[in-house]
C-alpha cells in the first residue's frame, strides 16, 4: 500500500523527475468546434449529428464544442496559469484536408500554426495527435478503414501535417485510442458506421496497425528533427475472477483482444501469436498484403502514452456460448463485479489506483520499458455543477482520484520504469462523442450557454504540483 509513513504517521514527499510532463489532454473533434467554419469539410461526427441527432445525450453535437477553435488563447493562458507544460490535443483531418483526400484548407493551415505557436510561446510543449476517432465523412463513404485506400489516404495525411508543422512539433502521435473506431464503430454498435460485425471490426483494427507503420515510416524518411512518435493506447489490466485455469484463461484472452492487439504490433513490431492462432481458428483472420509484416516489424512507436481509467475484471463463461461462434471478444469470457470493488459513483466507473501501476510495470517488464507517460486518466462526473461553491466546483473527489494514481505512478517511476508525465483528461469540460457533455472531466468547468471558462478546485490544486513537481501527502 501506500499509505503514509506508517512509523511516525508523517507525510511522505512525492517528487517526479526533471522536467516531467504536467498537462492534459483533448481532441480537435471534441474542443474546436467551428464544425462548418472556415471550409472545414465533414467528419463522421458532424454527419452523424446532422443525421440522427437524438443519438447524443441531450440532443447536442460536436458543431460549438468548447469553441476552442475562437478561443484557444484563453485556454492556452489558462493551461500556462495552472502551470502546465505539455498538452495534447489533435488535428482534425476534415478540417486539414476537408475530402480527406487532395485539397489543403489553407484556413485550416493557420489555424494550427496559431495555436501550435501560441502553445509554444506560453512553454507550453504541444503533443499533436493525428487521429482521434474522427474520419472525414468523404473517406467513410468508400469504407473508412476498411478499404486500403483510407490507409494510403491516412499516410499522405500524416506526411502533410509532419511537412507542415514538423518544425515545431517534436512530438507525435498517430492515434488516439485507435481500438475504439474497430470496436465502437463495427463491433457494439455505438458509433458511426454503427455496424455490428466481428470480422470487419478485426480488418479495420489490422488496417489501422498498417496505417500507423507506413505513417511512422514517413516520419522518419522526413527525419523529423528530435521528432518523436508514438500512439495512444487505452491499456486497461485485466485481473481474472480467481487462480482457477478458466479465469485466468478467460482474463488472458481478454488481455490479447484489448491490450496485446494494438501494444504489441506497435511496441513490439508484431501481432502476438496467441492472438493470431485463435483468430485463424475461429476463421476471423484479416485480409492482409505481402508487405505488411515486414512494415510492422520496421516501424514501431518511440513512446507510448497510456490511457487508464479502470481495470477490467473477468471470468470464465458459465454457460456455452449460444450462437456457437464468436460474434464478438466477449463471447469468450465473462466480466464480473468483484465484490467490495470502490466506485466513482457519477460516472459508474470503478476507480482501483493501483492498476496504473501495474501496466507501467507490465511496460517495463515486457516492452523494453519503452518511453512512456499516462497520457489520459481522470474522472467523469455527472452534473457537476452540484459542487458549486462560492463561484467554483469543489472537485475534491477529483484532487483525490489524481492523487491516487499519482503515488502509484511514482512508486512505478522509482522502481525504474520510464514514466515522463501525467496528463489528465482533460483540460475543459469538453464534448464527449455521444454522451456530450454528461460527464465532466476537467480542470476547467464550462457555461454550456455562454462558454465562459471557470477554474475548478482541482485547478488550483495541480497549479501547485506543477510547481512543486510533486506533492506531499
Ligand atoms: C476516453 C476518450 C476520450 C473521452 C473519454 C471520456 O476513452 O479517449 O475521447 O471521451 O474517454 O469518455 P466519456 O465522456 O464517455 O465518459
């Protein structure tokens, strides 16, 4: 545990390494709004929104968002206010390119370069993402990543944005969370395409993993100067139910479908075999090209930022799946509610600190302890506003849950994993796919109707660790 010094109950020192990452992220979908403005062309999002608006909670969709396109040098004041030095958002590739192909939106040129200046006047080191779930509606048309021309379309993307801000922007990312548009997308059902099938979720989650390894190729022919690059993954460790073979059996599977799918091919530079068998076995592999191992295997991340919000908890099935084939990775193990498990009760995520630690030391141990940081971690809450008090959200809870993670990461950091820094989802309030603004992520809370900008406690409280590079508690 990590509670305090437990002879003389004084409070222990957290100190994180020189120059350590203090910041947060978002995305270009979820801050900029400006959805039609300045020639942007459409993403699924924005078509989504206009076609079938009562799939977003309370009817509201990604067109103003924080309207951090308008407003991006008060945020960027406010980040330096709170002492951050790193913050992560993406490019909007429909507001880049608006066909997804072909055409530069120069509009959509300055824009960035304002706002990757302004960040790096302010000391404030950009971490630039290419991809947060956002494909341009042109390319979704003729199958998104599905078809391999989206791959090549993705590649002259990223070599576009790394010619265009490769000066300024020392690091990367190819993705964000790049499992959510296979399984969201193709698999649950919950965002568009809105499809419903295992195999075409597992062609678009392969293609995506090629996508990334001709991007990385480029990066480097272009030889970014001191450029790194990476991806972001959400990591969740997954702790079966008991000992009994059939739990662990069950945890491993689920291990390879969430985890190992994207970790491995891009830390590693290949597809775990595990995974690989089961998949032939069950005759769900992917359509895959010649070329394709031998790209993956050159072109692997340089640093990896972990998503971690909760673990995921799993068990044996109980009963013989029916239909007798797998529809979908659940078919093949349970999740269960471990008894006595602590809650974030306003979003009805678990909160267990210590997983954090445990994927560091996973990295570490069987990942070459590759360069990393936590790139999202942070707390949903709904209607937040019943913790105004005297002008400002009380977020305590949130102090806390930072805090939490914080001791594990460090106690990660000293025994030797590579950890360079902490961002928590996110800076503002911000609109969240299709729950909107239901839960409440940010240092910064917003007026849905004027879009004013007010500190939260938590704010005030990571001005302090940025500063202190640490806490004591
Ligand atoms: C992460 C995504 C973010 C953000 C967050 C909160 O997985 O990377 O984009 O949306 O989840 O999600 P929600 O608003 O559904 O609670």
């Amino acid at each position: 545990t990590l509670a305090r010094d437990e002879k003389t109950n004084k409070k222990v020192k957290y100190e994180f390494p020189k120059d350590f990452w203090w910041g947060s992220a978002s995305s270009a979908p979820q801050m900029e709004g400006a959805s039609r403005e300045d020639g942007k062309g459409m993403s699924i999002w924005d078509y989504w929104y206009e076609k079938e608006p009562e799939r977003f909670f309370n009817g509201i969709g990604p067109d103003i968002a924080t309207d951090f396109y308008h407003r991006y040098k008060e945020d960027v004041r406010m980040m330096k206010e709170i002492g951050h030095n790193s913050f992560r958002t993406s490019i909007s590739w429909s507001r880049l390119i608006p066909n997804g192909v072909g055409k530069i939106n120069s509009k959509a040129v300055d824009f960035y370069n304002d706002m990757i200046d302004e960040l790096i006047a302010n000391g404030i080191e950009p971490f630039i993402n290419l991809f947060h779930f956002d494909m341009p509606l042109e390319l979704q048309k003729i199958g998104g990543w599905e078809n391999r021309e989206v791959v090549d379309a993705y590649v002259e993307y990223a070599k576009t944005c790394f010619e265009l801000f490769g000066d300024k922007v020392k690091i990367w990312f190819t993705y964000n969370e790049p499992i959510v548009p296979a399984e969201a997308g193709y698999l649950y059902g919950v965002h568009y395409p809105n499809i419903v099938d295992f195999k075409r979720a597992i062609q678009v989650a392969y293609n995506t993993i090629v996508a990334q390894a001709k991007a990385i190729k480029v990066f480097k022919e272009l030889q970014i100067k001191n450029g790194k690059i990476g991806v972001i993954l959400n990591l969740s460790p997954v702790y079966p139910r008991s000992n009994h073979p059939a739990d662990v059996k069950a945890a491993k599977i689920a291990d390879l479908f969430f985890n190992r799918s994207f970790l491995d091919p891009s830390v590693k530079g290949k597809f775990p075999r595990e995974l690989v068998d089961l998949l032939r076995e069950y005759n769900l592999l992917p359509y895959t090209e010649e070329e394709d191992k031998e790209l993956i295997r050159d072109n692997k991340v340089d640093i990896l930022g972990v998503n971690y919000y909760q673990p995921k908890r799993v068990k044996a099935k109980e009963h013989l799946p029916n239909p007798y084939s797998p529809i979908m990775p659940e078919w093949f193990f349970d999740y269960y509610e471990m008894p006595g498990r602590r809650m974030n009760i306003y979003r009805g995520w678990e909160i267990y600190e210590k997983g954090i630690y445990d994927l560091l030391k996973r990295l570490k141990d069987e990942y070459g302890n590759i360069t990393c940081f936590v790139s999202e971690n942070g707390m949903g809450v709904q209607d937040e506003e019943r913790f105004l008090q005297n002008g400002i959200i009380q977020d305590d809870y949130r102090i806390e849950f930072i805090k939490g993670h914080l001791k594990w990461i460090h106690k990660a950091i000293m025994e030797g994993c590579n950890v360079k820094g902490y961002h928590l989802w996110t800076f503002i309030d911000n609109w969240s796919w299709t729950n909107a603004y239901k839960n409440r992520y940010g240092f910064i809370s917003l007026d849905l109707k004027t879009r004013n900008r007010t500190m939260k406690k938590s704010a005030y409280w990571m001005k302090e660790v940025s500063k202190n590079n640490g806490f004591n508690d």
